[in-house]
C-alpha cells in the first residue's frame, strides 16, 4: 500500500494524555493503512497490551474480516473521551490542591497562619503585588492567566525587563484572556517575543502565579470574582507545594501558544498569524474582528484568502493544513 502523507501529531495527541506508542501506531495506520495487529507490531514494536489500550480511544477499529484489521475511524468521538479523561485530571488536581488547603488549616493550626497564608483584598492587592515582586529575586515565574487583571495597563513592561534579564516565565492563558481587547497583541506577542513560553487552555481553575519555589499569588478567575474579590499570598507549605502541581498539570494539558508560525511563517503576514493563532485558542469571530482592529466584513475576507492559500473549503481543512505546514 502506497505511504500518505500525514501530519506529526505527537506533539498534538500528547497534549489529550495519549502515550508515545500509541500515537506512533495512529500515525502508521494513518500513513500507511489498515493493518493486522502482527504488521502493526511489526510496523511499531510494543507490548502487545498497547493494542487494547489503543482501541479504547476509539481512534481506531478492528475490521470484521477473517483476520482482522486495525483501522482508523472519525477520530470526533475518540478526541472527546481523550479530552475527557483532561479534563478529570484536572478536577482531581482541583479537588488534591483543597484537600491539601483543609489538611494545613486541621495540621498547623499550632503555628502562625499568617507566616504561611496572607489575605489581602479589594484595592490594596495591586500595591501588595507590587511590593513583594520587587523584593524577592526570581529565576522562574509560573502563571495561570484569567481576567481580571488587576493592572488596567494592557503592555506589561516589567515581565519584558525581566525576560531580558533572564527570568523564565510560563504562562498558560485562558481563552477569556484572548479575547480582552488588545492583549493578546499588545501584552502576549510582546512577552513571546522577548521569550516567554505561552500556552493556551478554555479555562483555568485558578489565576495563580508561582515566583521560583518562594511564594505564590491566588485569587479568583472572573467567574468568582463578584463573590469575593481577594488575594491569597501563600508561601512554602504543603498548600504551596500543591499550587506548584495545579499549574504543572494545567501546563501539560495546555495547547502551545504560537504566535510566530513555524518553518513556513515567511509566507504569512504578521496580521494572518495572528488571526489563525486567535482561532487555534478557540476565540470566536467577533473577538478576533475586536482584537485585530477590523471589521467583520475584513475578517472574513482575510479568512477567505487564508483558505484560498491552503486550498481548503472549510476551516477544519484550513486548520489541518495549518497544521502540516507548521503555520501554528
């Protein structure tokens, strides 16, 4: 059977939590055809318990031949049990980080609360925030990223300083996030820019930032901000420790946030990128007409253009060649 072409999806089914193995054996199928479980392990040696594990994705199939075969199937249902099964790891962490909080609020009551967790609310965070960054030096800052934003300023100044500096910062941002007017092109880009690593969820439980491993900022996301608009500053406990795993497995769930295309960006514009990166993290097409600064009637255009240039008659097409020629 002739070899097709397929896309690299290592990076992308990695993301939903499928192992190495298994997206090597999807991408054979998918380049090379239906196989017997005999050419698949011949095709991509591994335990033979892979196989079981890469049927219950529901990526793929067994044919009803004599010798059956395994063979790709619409991935929609499979994507939706992978994307599932994030999405209950993250409540698990949610539901570790409250446990762990209960834990130090029953175990440590014997020592001074406040040595461990500060509460600091309504328009005294911005100045507190900016008293304990500029004391305590950093190699990394950690950032789960919702509105509100406690700066109505969109540019942020003092990240790009300290990215010059040498100060590594990951950010995941919320979808919510992208759409605030202006910031992905006036706040991200810039700080991508200058290196910060950035990547993409629909939502985060938390907005949190972890400053090396020394003290960490926690308030509350839009959704829960009417209820209770306050600033937990935690430093190093069995809480702290548990906010530093949130944000690890929020990172690993998390989409790359690409702004600058990939081996063949040279053949888009800045302003074409920047709305295929838009539509990547999900923003609808008012937001992306708002954030880029043009009308409906010019958004569509360009998407069109987009389209003509990839050869694609729908956006599903335009993104899976997005995709293969490293546009996003």
């Amino acid at each position: 059977m002739s070899r097709m072409d397929a896309p690299d999806l290592t990076r992308h089914l990695g993301h939903l939590g499928l192992g190495a193995w298994a997206v090597s054996a999807y991408q054979a199928l998918l380049s090379t055809g239906p196989m017997t479980a005999d050419q698949l392990a011949a095709a991509v040696p591994g335990p033979a318990s892979e196989l079981t594990d890469l049927l219950e994705t529901g990526l793929v199939a067994l044919t009803g031949d004599a010798e059956p075969r395994y063979v790709p199937v619409p991935p929609a249902t499979g994507l939706d049990v992978l994307s599932l099964r994030r999405r209950a790891e993250l409540e698990q962490a949610r539901v570790a980080t409250q446990r762990a909080y209960d834990a130090f609020r029953r175990h440590l009551c014997g020592q001074p609360t406040e040595d461990l967790v500060e509460v600091v609310t309504g328009a005294a965070i911005p100045e507190r925030i900016k008293q304990l960054t500029h004391s305590i030096p950093r190699q990394e800052v950690r950032r789960l990223d919702s509105p509100p934003h406690f700066y109505s300023r969109v540019r942020n100044e003092s990240e790009e300083r300290q990215l010059r500096e040498g100060i590594s910062y990951r950010v995941v941002y919320s979808r919510s996030s992208l759409r605030r007017p202006h910031y992905l092109k006036e706040n991200i880009v810039p700080c991508m820019k200058a290196g910060e690593q950035a990547r993409t969820l629909p939502r985060v439980p938390v907005k949190l930032s972890v400053l090396d491993r020394s003290i960490a900022f926690v308030s509350f996301t839009i959704d829960d901000t009417e209820r209770n608009d306050s600033l937990l500053i935690v430093r190093p406990s069995s809480l702290f420790r548990a906010l530093e795993g949130l944000f690890e497995l929020c990172w690993r769930s998390a989409s790359p946030l690409d702004i600058n295309g990939g081996t063949h960006a040279h053949r888009l514009r800045a302003h074409d990128r920047m709305l295929l990166a838009l539509l990547a993290a999900g923003a609808d097409d008012d937001s992306i007409a708002r954030e880029l600064g043009i009308s409906k009637r010019t958004f569509f255009r360009r998407l069109s253009l987009l389209m003509e240039q990839a050869g694609a008659t729908s956006r599903f097409q335009l993104a899976l060649h997005a995709s293969r020629n490293d546009w996003l």
